[in-house]
C-alpha cells in the first residue's frame, strides 16, 4: 500500500507537457496515479494501458508514443524514475515515523516501570519482565542476523525495486514484533511462493515497503492456519517448508501420499514436477511419481 498522496511538482510538470493534448495530459496523469498505488511499476502491455487510461485500444494506439515518452521499459513493466524516487523519500519518511513512535512507547514503557517515576505521578508501577522464552527481544538477541537469507529469498522483482538499508533497518523492527527472525523469514518464504503473488501483474513490492506494511503478518496467518494432511515422515516435510515455505508444502506436498518403500505419489502432473525440483528431496533421494486416476 503506497501513501495516500501523491507529490506533484506543478512547475516541473507544466514545463515538461505543454506539447501533450488535453487527452495525453489526462492518460499521463492517470497512468502515474496507477502507478503510485502499484508499487511504481505498470505492466508493458497495450491493452492494459488502454483499459487504465479509459481509451480504446485504437484511441489509444494514437496517443500512445507521447505519452510513454515519459516512462522507461523495464523487462516486462514500464517505471518512471522520478516517481519511484517520491515513493522511496515517502517510504523513507514512515519508515522514521514508525521510528519515532516506537521510541515513544519506549519511553512511556520506561517512565511506567521505573517506581520512583511511578510512585510521585500516581501511576502503577509495572516492573516484572516477561520470561526470556517468551520475550520477542530475547529471541531476536539469540538468533542470527537472517537478513540476507531473508532478502535472498524474497521475490527478484521485488529486490530489484528494494532500498536495502531501509529494509535492513526494519527487519529488525518486523522480526522483533514476528517474534523473532526464524518466524519472520518463514513468513518472506511463504509469500515467495504465494499462488496470490503469481497473479500480480506487478510483482512482489520493494522488500522494505513488504516490510514497513507489515505484509508479514497475513503469510503468519495464513501458514497458523494451514491444515497439514501430510502422512510422511515429518524430517521431510520440515525440510521441505525450510526450503520453500509453508504455502508451499500446503500446496504440493500436503495433498501428496506417502508409498511404503518412501516413494512421494504427487496428486497432479504439475504437484510432480514442482516437487521433483527440490534439493531437499533429491538430496534424500526420495523419487516423486504422480497419482494415478482412479
């Protein structure tokens, strides 16, 4: 999810445009407003364009080389510089409000727990700390920093789009509230592998805004909720999710039977050939057939 406005350049703008129509001036700003709210990509495809500009595909054929003058052709999307570099300056500047307000409920946190502070305003006084095992904090101080594991498998597009620092700096943040960075990475794998992602037309988002949006959480939700019919050994399985995420093994795996001399019978064709890609199978040497009909 993009800011909810867009910054506009009034003077900038008039001058680079005062040789487009009236319709071109319309057709470019609804493209740009699109692609605020698309992560800063659009698709590079006629019909697509037509539809979000409100033109036929004749009429837009017409208008079309003035406008996309102002956007570069990236594989298959189509950017425009300048406004990725307003989307990153308005991700840069939530990512230091969250900031501030998580220094803010730090200091409450402090002022509450410190009984001299609470004994003269009145206030309880909360000094009891939670238990190591169960504190975000101290999960996160024991593992590893698994942030390059994290952006290594976060979609290629997405890293293509990411501010690395940004994101570095809130993955600490985001794995602290997920609980520590094990759980965390489990969510970023789950989304790479998201059937909802295979639909984008844009893509993944920069791995930071993934983040600052906390799109984490609805991958935890999801992977809390999964239902697991696997009835395989479980070290297969685990190994399967650590490699390709939980979304994943629900998918393909889940569905799948289990032969007697450790065979994986895929439910589908198409469940076969995903699981006879995985290292964790093969280093196993555990063959995959598919299902037959009934």
């Amino acid at each position: 999810m993009s800011a909810p406005f867009m910054q506009l350049y009034v003077g900038d703008y008039l001058g680079d445009t005062r040789h487009l129509t009236t319709e071109q001036h319309g057709a470019y700003l609804l493209l740009l407003m699109t692609m605020w709210r698309s992560e800063g990509r659009l698709p590079n495809d006629a019909k697509k364009l037509a539809r979000i500009t409100g033109c036929t595909a004749s009429r837009w054929a017409r208008i079309a080389d003035d406008v996309l003058a102002f956007f570069e052709v990236d594989g298959d999307t189509l950017i425009n510089k300048r406004l990725m570099l307003e989307l990153e300056k308005a991700t840069e500047k939530s990512f230091q409000r969250a900031a501030s307000g998580t220094k803010g409920g730090q200091a409450k946190a402090l002022k509450y727990n410190n009984p001299a502070v609470a004994n003269a305003s009145g206030l309880p006084c909360h000094s009891s700390e939670p238990e190591p095992d169960n504190n975000a904090r101290a999960l996160l101080g024991r593992a590893a920093d698994r942030f390059d594991e994290a952006l290594e498998a976060y979609p290629a597009r997405g890293v293509a789009v990411t501010s690395v620092p940004n994101a570095r700096r809130l993955w600490r943040q985001a794995a602290i509230a997920a609980g520590g960075e094990d759980a965390l990475l489990a969510a970023v794998k789950s989304f790479a592998v998201s059937p909802d992602l295979a639909k984008r037309d844009h893509g993944a988002p920069g791995f930071h805004r993934w983040l600052l949006e906390e799109r984490w959480r609805a991958e935890r939700k999801a992977t809390a909720t999964t239902g697991v019919n696997w009835r395989g050994p479980a070290d297969i399985r685990a190994a399967v999710v650590g490699e390709r995420g939980e979304a994943f093994a629900s998918s393909y795996l889940d569905p799948a039977g289990w032969s007697d001399d450790g065979r994986v019978i895929a439910a589908t064709g198409y469940a076969a050939e995903k699981l006879r890609a995985l290292a964790s199978l093969n280093d196993r040497t555990i063959a995959v057939e598919q299902r037959q009909a009934a």
